[in-house]
C-alpha cells in the first residue's frame, strides 16, 4: 500500500473550512461522515470523520418545527455582525449571542434555513455550543433515595435530605414523595433532575407530593395492609440555582442532562457543520 504523503497544516485547515450546503446535502448530511474525506492514490483518509455517526438528531427540532420559528430582529442584526471586517466587533457579536435571552431555536432556525457565510456559520455554532452546555440550571435542593427500595416504587422518588438555603428546605419535608414535575410523572432520580435542571433557576414549577400521613404522636398512618398513607400536595416552588450543588471531586455529580446537552451540540455539529468532501491529491 502506497505511503500516504503529509499534509501541511495550512492544507488541511483551507479543507476543513466551513461552507454552506445545497438542498440535497441537507436532505441527506445526517447519514454522511463528519470532517474532511481525503483520497490519496485510492487510499480514503477522514479527517476528524469519527464524530457525525455517532450523535443523535431526535435531540434537535424537527425541520418542520424551525420553519415555523419567527427570529428575533436582533438575533438577525448579531449574526449579520459576526460578519464584519472588524476582529473585536465579531467576537463581541458572538458574547451577545451567547448572552442573548431567547430560545435556541432561534439559533437553529437562522443555520437551517439562513444564507450564511462560513465565519457567521463556525461563530453561530459556538454561541450555540456554549448556551446548551453552559446554560444556568434549576434545582429544588433535595437528596433522595436511589437504593432499592425507591426501585420498588411504581412512581415518585422519595426525599431523605434537604440541603440548607435551598428553596425545598422552605416548603418540603424528608420523607415526601416527589411524584409529577409540571404534570409530568416521575419515576426515577434521573427523571426528575432532567425535568427540574432543563430549566432556569427562578423558573416556577408545579409539584405532586406525596406526603406520609402521621398521627398525634408522630407514628405512620397505615392502611389494614400495612402501607404508609399519604396525603396529596400540589406545591408550587421556584427553583434554585444547581450550580450550588455542584461537587467537582464528586463525578457523580455529571448528571443525564450534562450528556444530553453535549449529545445535542455534537448532533447540532452534525447538522449544520461542514460536509465532507471528497477531495482527490494526486502522487508527485
């Protein structure tokens, strides 16, 4: 097999450049590798290629949803802007993106449907990059119980610590059963920290408690079966921030959320990056 020959870095840099793509490339870059797809005397090198199978696009909105996205007049005016000739003037448009209060849809419907040039496309993609993974996350403040015993509950997870200064600590009690987050039904740990951390800190939410009913002297109140009695509370609460609750040493800590924000920028790369290429370099 013939030696595959260097490529200067300058090369490859001009290749991996982005460009906007044609309708068919849209209808069908989600099957194609991601990077650059060199051939060198039939040998096929891929360049950063590994990336593009491997994301899921069902975290995205469908094309359908994006086209019926209204943009807002200064999302339009900071993408124009991360255009100009001007150095500070491009990065300052891309902190305003970054910082800019609307909903990322938005940002998908200027790459899907916007006549971008490659530097607003690269710049768009990175604002969008950092308020997936970097976006504020709510939290109640609660520990719960994740042993086996909350396996064995049809729906709900159980509280068994409140953490001090968090809201929870104001309205909830060790031992309540969280059962529905914003009428969503909870069934697992995982459960309710993708439906209370996928919002803001300062967003209110509706609970379904599940409240362990005690009598006059503190002691469970049981059914003729034995089995604790509850009583059922709708509690409105407003989150707190989860960074407060963030243990670097702890990786734990790295929740579903963590991993589905950064599989939705690897699939929005996917997307809306550059396409490969096949690009023939012939042997001196």
């Amino acid at each position: 097999m013939p030696a595959l020959h260097s490529i200067s870095a300058a090369l490859l840099a001009a290749l991996i450049t982005c460009a906007p793509v044609s309708a068919q490339q849209q209808q069908d870059r989600e099957a194609r590798p991601g990077g650059v797809m060199i051939v060198i005397e039939g040998q096929q090198v891929i360049v950063n290629g590994n990336v593009r199978g491997m994301t899921n696009s069902d975290l995205l909105p469908t094309s359908q949803q994006v086209r019926a996205i209204t943009i807002d007049d200064r999302v339009r005016e900071l993408v124009q802007q991360l255009d100009e000739p001007d150095f500070t003037k491009r990065e300052d448009a891309t902190s305003a993106l970054i910082d800019l209060r609307v909903e990322n849809v938005q940002f998908y419907a200027m790459l899907e449907h916007g006549e971008l040039s490659a530097e607003q496309r690269h710049r768009l993609l990175g604002a969008l990059r950092e308020r997936i993974v970097n976006a504020p996350r709510g939290a109640l403040g609660i520990q719960m119980d994740v042993g086996p015993r909350a396996a064995m509950d049809r729906i709900g997870v159980t509280i068994i610590d409140l953490i001090a200064g968090m809201p929870a600590e104001r309205v909830l009690r060790v031992g309540d059963r969280i059962t529905h987050i914003a009428d969503e039904p909870v069934f697992s740990s995982d459960d309710l920290i993708a439906l209370v951390q996928g919002r803001r800190p300062g967003d209110v939410i509706d609970l379904t408690v599940q409240r362990p009913l005690r009598n006059d002297a503190g002691q469970p109140i049981r059914d003729d079966n034995g089995d604790q009695q509850y009583d059922t509370l709708k509690i409105e609460m407003e989150l707190g921030d989860a960074e407060r609750l963030n243990d670097p040493r702890n990786p734990a800590s790295h929740t579903r959320l963590d991993l589905d924000r950064r599989r939705e920028v690897a699939a929005a790369e996917q997307r809306y990056g550059d396409i490969a290429r096949p690009i023939q370099i012939a042997q001196p």
